[in-house]
C-alpha cells in the first residue's frame, strides 16, 4: 500500500516512514509543499499523510488540487494548530480526517486502517482473542468458557482494545472511543487507568496467560503472548 | 493652529484676549480726548463769533479792527450772499477758495483743514451773516500724535503679552514636560517608578495621580506575568530534565533491549505530562485572548454533573471514597457544556485526589433566585487560609501537601476559574474551617428547561 507523506519536520518524517515501512507500507516523503504538490499531481498513492502547515505550498493547498482530480485517495491531516476552524478548514477542504500534534504513532495506524478499509468494514458480532470470547450483540463476556462480569465503560474498554488486535491503544483514543470525549480531559487517563487495573483483576488475574499489556508511555494493548 | 503646541496656543489666546481688551481701551482713550479737543474748538470759534458779531453789530469795518488787534483774525462777513467784508487772514490763507470737506470743516487748496462756524449779526437794516474759521491742524496733529501713541502702546503690550504669556504658559505646562519625560523613561523593567504628585489637588496631581494608578495596575499584572513566565518555565523544565536525564542514562548503559524500553516508556510519559502541560498553558492564553469561542447551548446542568460524575465515579472507589451526588433536578442554563464540565471535571479530580482514603466527596446541585448553585465538597485537608487568595492563580498548588507527586500542574483551578467566568457564572471557595474544601459555582439559569432554545 503506497502511503505519501507531506511533512516538513524532518525528524517526524523521518520517523513516520520508519514507523511506517515497519507496518508494511510502501512510503514517499515529501519535505516541502512543492515537493508534495509535485508527488501529488506524478503518482497514485492509496493514502496521503499531509501537515498543514508547510513551507511553500501550503498543506490545504495541495489537498484542493489533489481533491480536484481524485475524490478517492483518502486524506489525513496533522496540524499542530488544534483550533475548531482549522480542523474545519481542513474537512470542508476534503480531508477525511485530522491528527493534531503530538499524536500518538499508535493513534496514527488506528487511524489508517480505518481510512484504508472504509467502505468494507463488516460489522463484527463477535470478537475473540486467545481463549477471551467477546459477544458485542449479547454484551457477554467469557474467558475459557467461564462468564466475566464486567460493567458497560469496562466492556467498553475492552472492546476497543480487542478491536485493535494486537496493536497498542492510547489512552487519548480510548477517551474518544468509550467516552466520547473529543476535547481531551487530563483526569481522564486516571479514569482510563483505574478501568485498566480493574480489567485486569477480571480478566487477567484468575488465568495463567495474560492478555492486557501496557506499553509504557504509550498505551495499552491486548495480545495472546507476553513478547 | 491644531498642530500648534499647548504652549503657543495658549499664549496666542492670551495675547489675543489681551490685544481686543487693549484695543477697546485705546479706542475710548482715543474717542474721548478727540470729543474734548472738538469741544473746545467749538466753544473757541463760538467765542470768536460773538466776538466778530458784537463788533460787526455796530459798523461792518468796526469788524476789521478786531482782525487788526488780532483777537480773531479768520472771518467773513457777508450780506445778502454778498462779501461785504474779509479779514486779511482769510484771504491770506485762501479761505475763500476752500471748499468744505465735512459740517463745519472746510479744506484750502493749499489742504490746510479749518474749522468753521457760522452765525449772523443784526444791525439796524441788515442781517450780517459771519463765518469765522479756525485753523484744525493743532488739533489734528495732537490727535494723529495721540493715535500714533496709543498704537505703539498697543503694538508694545502685544509683544509683552505674547512673551509673557509664552513665559508664563511654559510654568504652568512645565510640571507636563516633566511628567512626559519621567514617564518617557519608565520601561517594562522599570515598572516600579512613579511620576512625583506636587499637588495632589490640583489638575496636574490629578492627572499624575491617575497615571501612577495605571503604572500600578501595569506593574501588577506585569509580575504576575513574570512570575507565570518563571513558573510555567519551571513546570516545563520538570519533565524536560526527567528526559534528559533518562535518556542518557540509558545510554551509557549497556542495558539489554527491555530496559531501553523501559527508558523510552518513561520519556514518553515525560512527554506525554508535557503535551498536557501545553495543552493547558494554550488554553489559558486563548482565554487571556479573548479568542477562545465558547458556545451558548441550553443545557441540562443536572445531567452534566451526573455524567461527571459517573465518569470520575471510579477513581473515588479506588480509594473507597464515597462519591454523592444531591440534586434538584431539571436544572437548565445557558452555557457551554464542553467548557463548563471541564470547570466540574477539575474541581471534582482535585476532591478526589486531595481526600485521603476513605473520605468524602460531595456534589450538589440547588437552584434558588435564578441562579444555579453546583458546590464540590470533600473531607481533605483544605486549604489554609493564607492561601485561599492564590488558589485560583495559576501553579498553585499549595504548599507542600499537594505536591506535584499528586500528578497535577495546578493549572485545574484557574482553568476552572476561567470556564465559569467565560459562561457568566461565578466561582469561590467557601469557607469551610479546616473541615475540607468547599467549592461553589453559581450561574444564571432557570428550572425545568425554561431556557429551553428560542
């Protein structure tokens, strides 16, 4: 899958096609607006990572063009400026969703897999991962055939952490997930944690394996083996 | 004259003022010494003519002997409109050829100006009528002396008012020039300095005085800037050494692959309390700006305050705090709901985390007069009363006992404070005597949906 990225930081580019070539994207960066334009208008990619403020030419600018003839290519924009009207500016300009500076990496990939799997994305009735059963219809709970009694935000939580399979959550995408809560809130991530804490003496502390990580300084995830 | 200083056109007006009254004043000088001067040639040339007259009564050329003595020497006699007599004066000065310029003012040819008066004189058979004349120049002369006079005077106290009132403009406008140049040399780093009050009544002490308040006001929200700069420097350098800090220790270790980890997740959370930090300052500064946009939404207080606190409910169970909530329902207010539940959000973390386990936290919601009243209660250990001031400012933190090991940036209270002033409310510590914090918000509103949206 052919990812361009537009970002003139050098140390961010750099490390988004690391962290990208590392999921198996096929990566370009564009350094400068012109650049970008340039990529833009020569090449086809599946998906376009584009900062809004570039020198040059600038992010919304290229998004326009590319938007004027192709409607398809899904857009992401990172913008540092977190305001309500520049993430409209950037929606109304076509892009299909935004990531304000700092962004959590993890948040990043979520955020691409929803973009580039839109359109065929069969609602699940079920989720399981190792001998954890998830019944999203029933709101069941089980965990090698036994019932785990767990309450609406920490089915919640768990629920969005099994969705990921396998990749790490923030805590700021949990917010805005389970809670709903888009204006992002500190005392939150104490209320992410004390759920966490609570998943685990359900889920994980009457089994042998583990399933509930947490990577340090990022976030969470739910996986079979302890790597 | 609009670009002109303050100093010249005050002394313009004065000389102005001075000159119109000096005028008037030369004028009626002037009128009154020509009246006199006048008057006096009448009662001469009324004097002359009884003197001719009487004469003339009596036999023409007794007239003559008059002129001869020299007691009237300019005056005619006619008779009839003939000439029956001259004498040699009025010949001489060429009288008869004068032609009159005025009433009783005739001009020679040589443009000698006489004054003239005429009567009649009755003898036996006939009416003689006498004009006598007398010369004008003396009079004109000491009137055109007069007038020349009164002008230079003029002319000399204009010159002494515009220099004197140029003079004296400069005194009173002196303490000005100070003051502007006082002021001039007060700088951002020079706050302290105030302009000298002479007189504290009297135009200038007051303007001095007005002045020094706005320095004051200046210098107050200049510290408290300063110290906001030191302290949020100070909260930003915390996390920016633990990184600094981590990740050269890490490096020097020839530590296996886990603990490098364990090194980055640790600058993450670093990181991560400093996105939050910054979120917080940024929020704070578009307040101070004015330019944050908040919304203006009907909104179900009540619901609100059950939704945050079902939210922080588990926190409270962590420590085994028993988290109440009492309220009146159906409380409405026009407010915005994203910006005030952050107002609610912080002052409830700040319960929560400041009462020791096993306490109390208590959230009420009354409604009385119109106003929503939302008090945050707990049975920490307050706040001691020499701080109750400084709670709302930004970094406090109070003291030692609520630490940054607490987690927060004590940046919650004055964002709280900040959020229920932008929607029209008000927000204070109630005192509570050292049983726990009590923190009260009112704000307009109305019950049962009566802002309902119109």
């Amino acid at each position: 899958m052919r990812v361009l990225v537009v970002e003139d930081e050098r140390k961010i580019a750099e490390s988004l096609r690391k962290g990208l070539s590392a999921e198996q994207y096929d990566v370009s960066v564009a350094y400068t607006g012109e650049e970008g334009f340039y990529l833009v208008n020569a090449q086809t990619f599946d998906l376009v990572i584009l900062d809004i403020m570039l020198p040059g030419r600038d992010g919304i600018e290229i998004l326009s063009t590319l938007r004027k003839r192709d409607a398809q290519t899904p857009v992401l924009i990172l913008t540092a400026k977190d305001a309500v009207e520049d993430r409209v500016t950037g929606l109304d300009s076509g892009a299909d969703d935004y990531l304000t500076k700092p962004f959590a990496f993890a948040e990043l990939l979520a955020r691409i897999r929803a973009l580039t799997r839109r359109g065929r994305q069969e609602q699940a009735q079920a989720l399981r991962v190792a001998d954890l059963e998830m019944d999203l219809v029933g709101r069941r709970v089980t965990r090698d055939s036994q019932p785990i009694d767990l309450t609406a935000k920490e089915f919640g939580v768990l629920e969005c952490l099994v969705r990921h399979g396998g990749s790490v959550v923030s805590r700021d995408m949990l917010a805005r997930e389970v809670w709903n809560e888009t204006t992002w809130v500190a005392p939150l991530y104490n209320v992410i944690d004390v759920h966490i804490a609570r998943l685990r003496r359900k889920v994980d502390e009457p089994f042998p394996a583990k399933l509930i990580h947490t990577v340090r300084g990022v976030g969470f995830v739910v996986r079979e083996d302890d790597k | 004259m609009r670009h002109w200083s303050i100093r010249a056109r005050l002394t313009v007006y004065y000389a102005f003022a001075l000159a119109l009254i000096i005028l008037a004043f030369c004028a009626g000088i002037y009128w009154l010494i020509r009246a006199d001067l006048l008057q006096q040639m009448n009662a001469q040339l009324s004097q002359d003519l009884s003197t001719v007259s009487r004469a003339a009564r009596k036999e023409p050329e007794e007239a003559m002997e008059v002129a001869e003595e020299g007691l009237v020497t300019l005056f005619v006699l006619q008779s009839q409109g003939r000439v029956i007599a001259t004498a040699p004066g009025w010949r001489h000065e060429g009288l008869q050829s004068a032609r009159p310029i005025a009433p009783g003012i005739v001009q020679t040819p040589q443009h000698r100006v006489y004054y003239t008066k005429q009567g009649a004189a009755h003898t036996r058979d006939s009416r003689i009528e006498i004009t006598v004349a007398r010369d004008g120049e003396p009079l004109r002369h000491t009137l055109r002396s007069l007038g020349l006079a009164l002008l230079a005077g003029l002319a000399c106290a204009l010159g002494l008012a515009l220099a004197g009132g140029y003079v004296l403009a400069g005194r009173v406008l002196a303490p000005v020039g100070a003051m502007a140049s006082t002021a001039r040399a007060i700088t951002a780093d020079r706050l302290s300095d105030r302009l000298p009050v002479h007189n504290p009544d009297d135009e200038l002490g007051r303007l001095a005085a007005t002045f020094n308040s706005t320095l004051a006001r200046l210098e107050d929200s200049f510290d408290r800037l300063r110290r906001f700069t030191s302290d949020a420097s100070h909260e930003l350098r915390t996390p920016l050494a633990a990184m600094k800090s981590v990740g050269e220790v890490a490096l020097r270790d020839e530590a296996d692959f886990a603990a490098h980890r364990e090194a980055i997740g640790s600058m993450l959370e670093e990181v991560d309390r400093l996105a939050r930090l910054v979120d917080s300052l940024l929020t704070l500064t578009r307040a101070d700006a004015g330019t944050a946009t908040l919304s203006s939404v009907p909104t179900d207080l009540s619901g609100l305050i059950s939704e945050v606190a079902d939210c922080l409910r588990a926190l409270a169970d962590e420590k085994q705090i028993a988290l109440s909530v009492t309220e009146d329902a159906d409380v409405w207010a026009r407010v915005d709901p994203v910006v005030l539940k952050q107002a609610v959000i912080n002052l409830l973390d700040n319960a929560v985390k400041y009462t020791p386990q096993g306490g109390q936290v208590r959230v009420s919601l009354a409604h009385a007069d119109g106003r929503a009243t939302i008090e945050v209660t707990d049975t920490g250990p307050g706040i001691p009363r020499e701080d109750r001031e400084r709670v709302f400012d930004r970094f406090y933190r109070g003291g030692k006992s609520r630490s940054s090991d607490s987690g927060g940036v004590g940046l919650g209270l004055a964002i709280a404070e900040w959020a229920v002033q932008a929607n029209g409310g008000n927000i204070e510590l109630a005192d509570r005597e050292g049983r726990g914090c009590a923190f009260r918000i009112t704000l307009p509103s109305e019950k049962g949906g009566g802002v309902s949206s119109s």
